[in-house]
C-alpha cells in the first residue's frame, strides 16, 4: 500500500516501522511522508486514514 503520513503524525510511521512491515519506498515531501509498504491486512484499519488515493481504489477493487 501507499500511505502518506503527515509529519506532525510522525508516531504512526513509528508503529508502521514497529511492525516490520516492509518498506519498499520512503519519500520526504512538504506534506509529510510518502511510503510503498506490504502492511499485513489486520492492520490495515489503523492505517486507513493514511492510504494515498491510487491505494484506496486498489482496496475498494480487492475488497469486492
């Protein structure tokens, strides 16, 4: 998945690195942190607020 974490929300990058979930992409931008990451489906929920547009109509697509 894609997540765009804000900066100020830095503590959620720390759990998603916490987890070990691999990381395959880390970009720095204006509005936050931008990271490609295989994150294991039961924590996807917690994370959900993160998801970049591309990785929500992906979900939305497997989903169904």
């Amino acid at each position: 998945v894609s997540l765009l974490v804000p900066y100020e929300d830095g503590a959620r990058l720390n759990e998603l690195y916490a987890l070990g979930a691999p990381i395959s992409e880390r970009v720095d931008r204006p509005d936050g942190v931008l990271v490609r990451a295989l994150l294991p489906y039961a924590e996807l929920r917690r994370f959900a607020q993160y998801l970049v547009a591309e990785a929500r109509a992906e979900t939305a697509q497997s989903s169904r």
